[in-house]
C-alpha cells in the first residue's frame, strides 16, 4: 500500500491508498476506452439512422411522386374527353375546339374565291 498526504484544514494528515481504488492513469485509460465506445457507438446509431431516413424518405418521395403523375393523367385523359366528366364538371376541351374549328375556320375557307382551289 502507498500513503499519500492530504490536507485536512491546517495539518497534514498520512492516509493508506485503498487497494481497490484506480491511480490516474488508471482513470485516464478507462475514460479514453469509454470515449472511444461511446464514439463508436455514436456513429453506428448515425448510420442507422441516416439509412432508415433515406429509405422512407424515397418510399415518401415515390408515393407522392406516383400520385402526382396519376391526378395528371387523370387531368389530361378528362381534358381530352376520354374519360367521362366527374361530378358533371365538365372540362371537355376537345369538342369546343372542333366547334371552333367547324364554325371558324370552315366559314373562312368558304370565303377564300375558287381560284386558290385550283391548285
């Protein structure tokens, strides 16, 4: 056993080391394993987690993506008039455009003289 001197008000007074107490580079090895655990450990959680935020974040990413494409097409085929009106919202864009074209158009090339026909 060592003896050390501590302080104890104004006289010095000798006490015996424990045996089963860690002298300071005892401490110091076993914080610095610690630290090192603990940093490990750290990262492994990091990466974990980063990886478990990637993979839901591209399942989110292609839901939302899948969706949106749907609405369009949905949007586009209704527009176009391939599929029926929904909630008799009618949005039909083709037949107003034949109709213009009949009414419009038609009439003009009625009015062009015959002498353009010819060729």
């Amino acid at each position: 056993m060592t003896q050390s001197k501590v302080r104890t008000g104004k006289a010095f007074v000798n006490m015996k080391a424990d045996p089963n107490s860690y002298t300071k580079q005892e401490v110091d090895i076993l914080i610095a394993k610690a630290v090192e655990t603990a940093v490990e450990e750290a990262r492994r959680i990091d990466e974990e987690s980063m990886a478990k935020h990637n993979r839901d974040a591209t399942v989110l990413s292609m839901i939302l993506g899948f969706t949106t494409l749907a609405l369009f097409v949905d949007g586009l085929l209704r527009l176009l008039g391939i599929i029926p009106p929904f909630m008799h919202i009618d949005i039909d864009l083709l037949d107003q455009i034949v109709n213009r074209v009949e009414v419009d158009v038609i009439d003009k090339l009625k009015q062009v003289p015959s002498a353009f026909h010819k060729y």
